[in-house]
C-alpha cells in the first residue's frame, strides 16, 4: 500500500505550519528590503514605535504595522510605508522645534537678570503650576518667569488664585487655566543656592492679575 505524506500525517502540524509561516515571512522581508529604498529608516520607526513587548493582539498603528511585518506578511503595503514615512517627517519636524525652542530658551536664560534677593516686586508670566499636599494642607504653587528673565516659584497669592477660579466658573470651563496668565505682585524672594536666574517667593502681597 502506498505511503501518504500529506500534512495529516505530520506529527506536529501546528509547528509545521508555523515553521511555513515564518518562512513566508522571511522570503517577503528579504524583497521588502530589496525593493524598498528607504527600509531601514521605516523599520527603525517600526521598532522604536511598534514593538509589543507583550503578548497579545497589537494594539494601536504603530504595533499593527510592526505585528504585520515580523509575523503575518513581512512587509508593508506602498500606502502603510508612505503612513510611515509621514511621521518620521513629522517627528523630525517636533524634534526641530523642540531644539529651536532649547535653544530660544538657552538664549533668554543667558540675558535674564540674577534673582534679586529681599522684597521685591515681580511682574510676568504663569509657566507652572500644580497642587502640593504640605502640613497645612493642599496648596497651590506656580512658576513665574519675571520681565527680567529670571524665574521665582512659590504659593500663589490668594487674590490671583480666586481669580482665576472664578473667572474660569463663570466661562464655564472644566479646569481653570493658571499658566499663560500674567500676574504682578510684591514678595519676599530667596535666590537658590545652585542656580542665579532661580529663585523661591514667599508672603506674596498687591497680587493681581494683569
């Protein structure tokens, strides 16, 4: 009787598909990097973006183009490579702004003012601000960043505080907005001892906004 090889007869089919499979893989991976100029650069993404560290179905863009190429096709479509290569162009663009943004920073930080020491007036803008849980309970601090260039941290004045709150509940927003607003107000200012353009305010008194 004539012997039958065919995949019924194989004793570990599952594996012996997958080994099929990752061959399928391979070969396609090998004519994507032929043809496609720019494959390292769209694979770099892929693995910076994409790649699943767990177990599971991918979730999201990236980890679905990265899935396809080492799994299910090796290779991606003209249309995903293209999707790729947008934001890679769009990231290089982020980074260039970022570095723009250091650099204007490093800049304005060269020709700030030292922080002055004792009570001083200071007027400019809202650049930080978060909720600090302290032995007297919840209180707010911001950064504010003088005219002058230097920057002082410290709790933000009560007058400036009901302000805003109160003008965010009467615009009905979800969340009153504290950075971007430019405030005035006279305080008692500490320079740090590691950094001569950063300073702590306290006692902050005629606080507004302006």
């Amino acid at each position: 009787m004539a012997k039958h090889y065919g995949q019924k007869h194989i004793e570990f089919p599952l594996a012996y598909q997958q080994k099929i499979q990752e061959n399928i893989v391979a070969n396609a991976q090998k004519t994507f990097c032929r043809t496609v100029e720019d494959h390292e650069e769209i694979l770099a993404w892929l693995e910076a973006n994409g790649y699943i560290a767990h177990s599971g179905e991918p979730q999201g863009f990236a980890e679905s183009l990265w899935y396809a190429y080492h799994f299910e096709f090796g290779k991606l479509t003209e249309k995903q490579c293209e999707a790729v290569r947008k934001c890679i162009a769009r990231e290089a663009e982020w980074a260039a702004q970022k570095e723009a943004k250091k650099a204007e920073w490093a800049k304005e930080r060269e020709n700030a003012e030292d922080v002055p020491e004792g009570r001083t007036v200071v007027t400019g803008l809202i650049i930080g601000e978060k909720l600090v849980d302290t032995q007297f309970g919840r209180t707010r601090k911001i950064t504010v960043k003088d005219d002058r260039g230097f920057i002082v941290y410290g709790t933000i004045a009560r007058a400036i505080e009901e302000k805003i709150i109160d003008e965010a509940i009467n615009k009905d927003f979800t969340k009153a907005k504290f950075v971007g607003v430019r405030v005035t107000f006279t305080a008692a200012i500490t320079p740090s001892d590691d950094d001569p353009k950063f300073g702590f305010y306290k006692r902050p008194t005629k606080a507004q906004i302006i």
